[in-house]
C-alpha cells in the first residue's frame, strides 16, 4: 500500500510508525514543508495516563521521550497574594523540538521516508497519486481548506489574546500566575519540560490587550513587556520567543474527517485549547486510531478504515473538545471570579473543565479540599446556621437559606412534569411521588409546573391548582412532606401558552392533542411546529386574566402550606414566549427590546410577589439561552435575572432551550451549570443549577467552585428517592433527618458505607503503581 503523510507533526508521524512497525512493506511518506529544526512554540504536555498508550504501543519512541522530559505532580496557582498548591496530577513536559525529534528518528528507522522542505501542492495529482492520504498539516492545513466543500470546516476565533513565549525559569509544578495590572488581568501558563527550559504562556482579554497596546509590539518588544509584566515571577529570568505572536485561538471542527482516500487527522481536523494541555495528545491518539481502524479491518481495506475511524474517534475528540471548551471559557472570563475567595477561586480553576471534581480532588489534595469545605460551612455559619466550621461535612449538605425559608442541604429534587393528573386534580400517584422523594432528604423540593387554569394545561394529565379541590388535594401532599421529613417544598406555577394543548409526554412530547384541545394563547401568534396549532397574540384583556389566574393560584399555594413559590418563565411557555425574541414578534409596548419583552412578565411575578407572604421566598425559573443564533444569550440571561432580582426574586432557578424545535443545545454533563455560574457571579444572585447533574460528586463540585447555591436533579430523583440519604451515608453527614419508621435502614446504610470507605482506603494505601517518574529515573540512570 503506498500511504502519502502530509505534515511531519506528532499525529502523521506516529501514525506513520505504528503502520509501517506493522506493516513493514507498506511505503510511506512523509512530506513536511518546513526543515527538520523547525517547530512553533516550546514545549508540549502529556498526562500519566498518555504516557500509559505511548508505553502500549511503541516501548521505543516511548523510552526515548521519558528521557527527555520534565515531570510533576502538582499543579500551583498563584492569585492575589495566595499560592495554592495541589498535588496528584501526574503531568509531564516535553521540548516539542525533541518530541519531533524522537519521533522523525524513530520513523525513519522503521523505513519511513520523510521529505523535508517539500512545498506540496494541495491539487498536486502526484500527492493524491496514493492509496491513502494522511493530511496531517495543523491548524493552518492548507489540504483541508483546499477540500473544504468536502471537510466542510468551521473555525472558532475565540476572543481572548495569547503569546506563546519561553523561559530559562525552572519549575517544579504546573503554575498559573494571575496577575491584575492597570490595563487588566494578564494569566500565566507555566510549565518545565526540560532541564533549565520552560514555556510560558501569556494569555489576556481583547480589552486589556488593546489597553496595553499589545497590537502595536512586535515579537520582541511584546517579550520585554511581558518581562515587566511577571518580573517578580520570572525570578530574574529572561523570556525568549519563537514565531511568539499575539495570536487568537482557533478552535477547529470539520463536518467530515473523510473524503475518498483522504483522512483529516490531528491539529488539521480538531483543536483543543492550550489551558488542558491536549493538543499533542489528541493529535498522536489520531495516529493510533487511525492505526487501529486499518488493523482492525485488515489493513487493506482504505475505505472501511477510513469509516472506522471517523465513526469510532469522534465521540472521544468531541469530548475533548467540549472539555476545552469549557476550560478556555472559564479563562475568557476570569474577571467574573476575580472577587473569590482565593481557595474558592482555585478550586473552580482545578475543576473548570468537569474533568476533575469534588471527588477526584479529596484523593489527589486532601488539605486543599478541607479548606474548601470550611469555607462553604463559613458561608452556611454568615447566614445564621450553627455549623461546624472546623470539621465540616461536604458542601451539599450545608444549609443554605432564603429569607426566612432555612434549608437542610442544598439538593434539590427539580420538578418533573408527571402527566397523571386528571382535570387537573393531583392524586394519590402524586402523594406517594412527592412523599418518598421527601422522606429520601432532599433539602427543597419542586411541585411539576402546576398550572393556573384548565386552559394553561400543557396536556390533559397535567396537574393545577386552579380550584378548591386542587387546592385541598395539595395541602394533603404538602401536610404529608411537612409531617413526615424536613425537606421544603416549593409551588411552581405555570401556563402552557403557545405549548399546551399537547399530548402526554410518553405519547408525543409537544405533539398537538388531536382531539379535545382548548384554544392556546402566546405573545405573538406563532406555532411551536409547523403543524401545531396557531396561538391567539394576547390582548390586554388576556394578560389582566391570566394575571388574575396567576395571583389565585398564589394563594391557593399559600393556604396550601407550601414554603417557597416559583413562577415558571423558561422552556418556550407563555411567560417565556414574551422573553425570548425568537417567540415575541410583537410591535406594542410589550415586543422589541428586552426591557419590553420583560413587561409582563415583571407584571405577573410583582402581582404574584404582592399575594405571597413577605417572608417566604419566591424563585424564578428561566431559560438562559436559547440555543439559536438571534435568540437569548447568557449575557441577556444575567440581564433578565437582574430584573426578577430587583423585583423581589430570590432565587434564578436556570435552565436553557426549549423556545423552539430546531435549537441545538450543546449537551454533556452539567451542560447548562455556565449559565448559573454566569448569572450568579456576574449578577451576584443566588442561583439553582439543572441539566445532566446525576452524582453527588458533581453536587459538592458545583457548591464548592461557587457556580450555583443550590443544585437539582431529575432523573436521578426519578429512579432513586432517597439520592440524599445514600449520599449522606457515603460522606458521613449523619445529621441528615430520617423518619423514626426507616431509622433503623438509615443505621444500616450508614454502617455498610463505612466499611466500603475504609475497604477503598485500603486498595488505595496497597495500590502502588510504578509510575513514568520511575521509568524516567531508570532511563536517566
């Protein structure tokens, strides 16, 4: 098989060593433009777990390059004075020059031929002339944009401004220097990965880059700048350049890796941003998928190799991807936390990609997320709770209080549309879905969105609290939680709007009931679907009755004995179809800008504040994006929270979408938590998060990094009430309230956890693994 590389970067070459060390009469070559000495940048990282694969699928390349490189455990963040250092990460630095170095050896002793300076024509046919064409070119691949109606790429320039610069400066950790100036705020990414050589990553926002007049520098006297700039961190070292421009970041996604015999891999197909340290990772982990795909179909076979590797490596690189997403994004707006705590604010840095949590750090850094937990329970003992603040239990079983309203602990069970009501009436399905979610520990927990008429209804199983039989069917749910467990219980009021009149969700979520409807009513006389039913634009007579509608249903709530009220104005409803812009077209004082659009629903909430007990609180759900071009955005969303806030709003409770069918929500784990942390941050409101949230872990990791103050879960309340009570058992918060009846099944749950802790104490304190610090040691011996 005759196999063209195009780019002699870490993803071609290691490619091209494991085919040919497998294939050794297949011929390859490797075509790079620039000289063998030539690289960008200093050094290069990889994790444990990298060097693990390295080590798995060439001992050779591996050896040499733990030979030459530097390594550390810990990570160390200095800011505002205060240097946290936290250990267990297990990172190493390679020159990129000899990671290059070692591989172009490595390949060329296999029998691969590599060209260099060759300057290769995208339409020459001889590059094409091949079985199969690696185009391995990087960022700037000049294959993948000559095939771009094939790839169909799309570049992300983000925003903030980095220098990619070196240093003489020795490390002993993985540093970060956060240092604020007159201009701005500058950050440092630092990091040794040879004897005496080390990288220095200088990375700012456009405006602090425009106010220091960065644009006017060239590559020398942005170096001198930044010498000034960190002269007391570079300890009398100098900073050294190569090709160290100011540079915007380009995030990389291809629609297609594949087309015909050619294969996008590495830096020309996906990047991922500099602040995890997975570029080169990705880019050799491509070599080895790519490897597998034609080892695992024979290697012959281009084109079912080239399926293979598209369908069974993008989930991983899109993965990555997101990782680095949110990572770069926590960076471009580090001024959003600059007024932390210092513990805080390094704890949301360790784990601002989700890769690590409140979990994977209490094994790493012990001391560090003790101190983490003192501060929570400091800011549980500011709002008047009596809590330990010297040995205190983990951040989600802090109380957390609103108003007069005191909460156990800060999970919450999210409301969950049920579809078992009839007429609207609660029934006994919802006595007993309520009642074992409560007695299961949960510190407040949501009625469904409980709607304020018959014709406020999303569909016929929806539940209302619109007469007095609904009335009373509540106040036996709420009598029974309040009797039976501490959790608090919270009314959630709604109308459908333009999305009722629809069919049980397990029958066709948003599908239009095809007989039996009611007339539906929205801001703006807008269909959800296409086939959907076209709702009435509201007059002024429709918004005084569903005012009316609202305020009754508040005092329903109240008689009801429920603690906390929230006016449900997310997911595209009535109230939420007057936010967002995509829903609201109209051309009164109530359509336009979103000053305008917030009227009416500032006119509800007010009526419902006036109705509802001074000290009892009142939250306010809402869509913080809608996840379409033109529609809300994060930015508006603290805007629109602003306004709740200053109307006597306790509480954003933030989720996202479901405006309308063709968003695209960018899902993963914890996906909509940004939009808290934005909102609570920048706003300085009290926020509750939502969306793909399944493990206590994530919970004590949200708390503790300050993104929100309470935290809801769904699905996983669905399947398991008592979530809070196996949590509390495994982290030994045993204050947590049981019912006299279960006292005894708590004990034991508290017992088994124990011994399961001290077993997985055990494993660890015996697993003792050889690390690539030992193969290191060995190699320099």
């Amino acid at each position: 098989m005759k196999v063209h590389v195009i780019g002699a970067g870490p993803a071609g070459l290691y490619f091209a060593i494991l085919a040919k060390k497998a294939w050794p009469h297949m011929r390859i070559t490797v075509f790079e433009r620039n000289r063998p000495d030539d690289t960008f940048g200093f050094g290069v990282v990889f994790s444990d777990e990298t060097l693990d694969t390295f080590e798995t699928y060439d001992h050779e390349s591996y050896r040499a390059i733990v030979g030459h490189f530097a390594y550390w455990d810990d990570i160390e963040i200095h800011f505002r004075g205060t240097t946290h250092r936290i250990g267990g990460n297990g990172f190493c630095g390679c020159s990129r020059a000899k990671l290059l170095k070692i591989l172009g050896w490595r390949a060329r002793a296999l029998g691969v031929d590599i060209q260099y300076q060759q300057e290769i024509s995208p339409l020459d046919p001889a590059i094409r002339d091949a079985d199969l064409v690696v185009v391995a070119d990087g960022i700037n691949s000049r294959m993948r944009e000559a095939f771009a109606d094939r790839f169909r790429p799309r570049v992300d320039l983000r925003p903030n401004w980095f220098s990619w610069m070196g240093s003489t400066r020795p490390f002993d950790a993985f540093t970060f220097f956060f240092r604020e100036t007159t201009h701005g705020i500058f950050i440092g990414h630092c990091y040794q990965y040879e004897p005496q050589r080390s990288t220095w990553i200088v990375e700012t926002d456009p405006q602090t880059f425009a106010r220091a007049g960065l644009d006017k520098l060239d590559e020398a006297a942005s170096a001198r700048f930044a010498e000034g700039l960190f002269a007391q961190e570079l300890q009398g070292h100098r900073l050294t350049t190569n090709r160290s421009i100011w540079r915007n970041f380009p995030t990389v996604r291809c629609e297609r890796w594949v087309a015909d015999n050619m294969v996008l891999i590495g830096d020309a197909k996906a990047t991922a941003h500099f602040s995890i340290g997975s570029g080169t990772k990705l880019a050799m982990e491509d070599g080895i998928a790519l490897y597998e795909a034609f080892r695992s179909t024979g290697g012959r076979d281009v084109a079912a190799a080239l399926s293979q590797f598209e369908a069974r490596r993008r989930e991983e690189v899109e993965k990555t991807q997101h990782s680095a997403d949110v990572s770069l994004v926590w960076f471009e707006h580090v001024d959003r936390f600059w007024n932390m705590d210092p513990t805080r604010f390094a704890f949301g840095l360790m784990t601002r990609s989700k890769a690590i949590t409140y979990d994977n750090l209490a094994l790493r850094a012990p001391e560090f997320v003790k101190r983490a937990d003192r501060l929570v329970a400091r800011d549980a003992r500011a709002l008047g709770f009596d809590v330990d603040t010297s040995k205190p239990v983990v951040p989600m079983f802090q109380p957390f209080r609103l108003r007069g309203l005191a909460l156990e602990n800060r999970v919450v069970v999210s409301p969950m549309c049920q579809y078992s009501a009839q007429e609207g009436m609660p029934n006994d399905w919802h006595l007993v879905h309520y009642g074992s979610r409560a007695i299961g520990g949960a510190g407040l927990m949501f009625t469904e969105m409980t709607d304020v008429s018959a014709q406020a209804r999303i569909s016929p199983g929806c539940a209302g609290i619109y007469n007095d039989a609904h009335e009373a069917a509540w106040k036996r749910i709420v009598d029974f939680v309040h009797t039976h467990s501490m959790t608090k219980f919270c009314l959630q009021l709604g109308h459908a709007g333009r999305k009722g009149a629809t069919k049980l969700m397990w029958e066709g979520i948003d599908e239009p009931l095809e007989e039996g409807g009611w007339p539906i009513i929205s801001a703006s006389p807008l269909p959800y679907f296409p086939h959907s039913a076209v709702p009435r634009e509201m007059t002024r007579v429709d918004m005084d009755q569903v005012i009316a509608d609202f305020v009754a249903a508040t005092k329903r709530g109240h008689r009801a004995g429920f603690d906390m009220l929230e006016m449900h104005a997310a997911h595209g409803y009535l109230l939420a179809s007057f936010i967002s812009p995509l829903t609201n077209t109209r051309r009164d004082e109530y359509g336009g800008t979103l000053e305008n659009r917030l009227r009416f629903p500032l006119e509800v909430f007010c009526a419902m504040r006036a109705a509802w007990p001074q000290e009892k609180p009142m939250s306010v759900r809402i869509s913080a994006t809608d996840w379409v071009d033109g529609g809300l955005t994060g930015d508006d969303a603290v805007e629109v929270a602003r306004a709740f806030a200053a109307a006597g709003c306790d509480l954003i409770d933030v989720s996202t979408g479901q405006t309308v069918p063709d968003a695209q929500p960018v899902f993963g784990r914890m996906f909509q938590t940004p939009f808290s942390d934005q909102i609570r941050n920048e706003a300085s409101l009290a926020t509750m998060c939502v969306g793909a949230i399944t493990t206590a872990d994530q919970v004590n990791t949200i708390i503790a990094a300050g993104r929100a103050d309470l935290v809801a879960l769904a699905r996983p309340h669905l399947v398991e009430p008592y979530f809070s009570m196996k949590a509390a058992a495994w982290y030994n918060a045993s204050a947590i309230h049981c019912p006299p009846q279960y006292l005894a099944g708590k004990e034991q749950l508290f017992r088994n956890s124990g011994r399961d802790r001290e077993e997985l104490r055990e494993l660890r304190l015996k697993a003792k693994p050889k690390t690539h610090r030992d193969t290191w040691k060995e190699a320099a011996e």
